[in-house]
C-alpha cells in the first residue's frame, strides 16, 4: 500500500453544519483539502464519510497519517 501525500503540516479547521455529510482526502492529493475531490480515482485510497451531529469547528487531519481518521490525533508532530 503506497503512503498517502502529506497534503499539510498542520489541520485544518473547519466550521461543520449539522446534518451535513462531509468527505475526508484521505489520499491528500485533492486541491480541495481536506475534503475529496474526485482525485483519488485510480488509488487504492477512498474518502472518508463524515456526517455532523452538531454545527461546530472540527479539527481535519491534513497530514493523512491520523490514527482517528478524519480527525487530528497529533500525529503531523511527528516526523
Ligand atoms: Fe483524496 Fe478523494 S481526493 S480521497
């Protein structure tokens, strides 16, 4: 299995809506982080659903080595 691109060193923090359904790069090859594109057609990578249960900021992992997918977990602190 190839290594997903490390699309950011830090997470992004986005301001969900509750009720909305979200789409995590997991791949990091979108130029819509953190959320899908469509570019990882062809990988053996697939977004990951997201569905808020509440209107607040979450923390999205952009370094896609996250542990608690599609979340920070502090993970881009290492090397
Ligand atoms: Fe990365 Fe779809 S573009 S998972």
């Amino acid at each position: 299995m190839s290594e997903a691109i490390r699309a950011s060193d830090t997470p992004f923090s986005v301001e969900v809506e509750s009720g909305q359904t979200y789409y995590w790069c997991a791949c990091g090859k979108s130029s819509q982080q953190p959320f899908c594109d469509g570019s990882h057609k062809g990988s053996e990578f697939n977004p990951v659903k997201y569905e808020a249960t509440a209107s607040e900021k979450k923390y999205f992992c952009g370094c896609k080595r996250t542990g608690n997918s599609p979340f920070c977990d502090g993970s881009h602190k290492q090397s």
